[in-house]
C-alpha cells in the first residue's frame, strides 16, 4: 500500500490508500485472519475512517497470508460465561457488515485461501467481491456446534434461498467458480490476482461521479427494504435531488459536448 500506510490496534489492520482507492488488510496471517475482538473493532475504525475520508470513493478489504478471513476467533470463547456476554461479543464481531451496508462509499472484498463463517459473511456484506481460483467459501460454524446467524444476514442478500440454506446447512465448503456460479462474487481471478482486480473495479468506481455513486448507494440499501411502488417513490425523490448537484451539471455539459470526465475532473465537494 501507499499514502498513509498504518496500522491500527496491535498490528491486526492494515490500513493505506492508493490514489482514490482505500486500503483495508486483515493482518492475522498467522490465524487465517479469524475475527479477533481486536480485529473486528479495527475493521470497523478502518471502514469509518475511510468513509470519512472525501479522498476515498471505493474501499478494497483483502487478506494477509494464506487467507482471507476464517470465521471468528474460538479461542475467545472461554472469556464469557453466559449468554449476555457472548451476545456482546459476537455483536462487536458484526458491526463491520453493519457499518459497510450504512457507507456511501463502495466496499469491494478480495478473497483468497478460505472465506469462512464471519469471513464469508464479510464477503457476503461487501458491495462487490472477486476471488482467487482456489478460494473456498463455507458456512462452517456447525461443525464447531454453532451456527452462521450473523453471516447469514448479508449471505441471504447474496444468494437465493435454497443456496444461502445449502451453505448454512450443511456447513460444507464451495469453491470459486461455485461461489461466482451462485452469484455470492462477482469475478474469479487466477491466483495472486484477486486483489489487482479488486483495486481495479475500486478504481473504475472512483473514475464516476462521487456525489452520484454515494448517493446511489445509499439509495440502493434504503430501497432494498421498500415494496415496489414504495422503492420508485423514493428513487424518483433521490434522482431529483442528484439533479440539482454540481456533479450533474458538469458531467451532463461533458457528456454532451462529447468528452466525458475523468476521475481527476469532477467538482470538489469536500
């Protein structure tokens, strides 16, 4: 990464950008990622900080080693005793997939290894996602005697029904092309380049209108909630609002004058 790398916490987020482009890694290569307490806040810290940051307009989320990200953390299992306790716990685990469907800002994942449990529940809350060839997916919390009930959130947004079962069911792993096939990702790369290609759909992002993108997202999660009539009442009040922004009128006058804008020319609104 470059510009602004840091870390945050005890070196379990890696946090950078590149031009437009936010940087987020999972750094516990050591346990494949899991979602550590610390892990989970950071993630968090890092997607705000992000979203507050009028440079970034796309975030990209990899993982360090061999990994994306392997589910939650069990050795911190033992810290609680009852159920109060570990429901505060596996909330603090989830604020991420929270915090990513509230963001204006594009979240895209980039899997490799094994996406697993939370892990596959962040690729699932993600905007978009690609992964590595080899890359497996898997709701695998029952082979443990739990099961994937915050992953199956944003999982059953991603999938249709009796897929989104299948995976939190029988706990059982898929691999890429299954995982693209049942439209949990977007593209499956060769190995190594899963995060090239996620950078460079954050890049395409960021090469549009700011203002039209966050708004449009925003727009998107609120309607998703809505009945039909309900979604297109909404939609036309957000359009109409976005029409009176600096963003339509200059890329309107480009679009018509024949030279489009590029990532470096839209309004500064920050």
């Amino acid at each position: 990464m470059t510009d602004a790398d840091s870390t945050h916490g005890d070196d379990v987020v890696a946090v950078g950008t590149e031009g437009y482009v936010g940087r987020i890694t999972l750094d516990r290569p050591a346990a494949m990622n899991t979602f550590s307490t610390d892990l989970a806040a950071d993630l968090d810290a890092a997607l705000h900080a992000h979203e507050a940051d009028s440079s970034v307009r796309a975030v990209v989320i990899d993982g360090a080693g061999s990994a994306f990200s392997a589910g939650i953390d069990l050795t911190e299992h033992a810290e609680y005793e009852d159920a109060d306790g570990y429901e505060e716990w596996v909330a603090g685990m989830e604020e991420p997939f929270v915090t990513i469907s509230e963001m204006g800002t594009p979240v895209i994942a980039a899997a490799h290894g094994h996406a697993a449990a939370n892990g596959l529940g962040l690729v699932a809350a993600c905007d978009l996602a690609v992964a590595a060839t080899g890359t497996m997916f898997g709701a695998t919390a029952p082979k443990v005697g739990l099961f994937c009930m915050g992953p199956a959130v944003p999982l059953m947004d991603a999938v249709v029904r009796k897929r989104c079962l299948e995976l939190l069911l029988t706990g059982e792993l898929i691999d890429a092309g299954t995982a693209h096939e049942w439209g949990l990702i977007n593209e499956v790369t060769p190995a190594g380049e899963h995060v090239e290609a996620a950078v460079e759909y954050a890049e395409t992002i960021a090469s549009k209108s700011p203002t039209a993108i966050r708004r449009g997202k925003e727009a998107y999660y609120e309607m998703e909630g809505m009945g039909y009539t309900e979604a297109l009442g909404y939609s036309n009040e957000r359009f109409a609002g976005l029409c009176t922004t600096a963003d339509a009128d200059a890329g309107i006058e480009a679009f018509l004058e024949g030279d489009p804008l590029d990532a470096d020319e839209w309004p500064d609104t920050s």
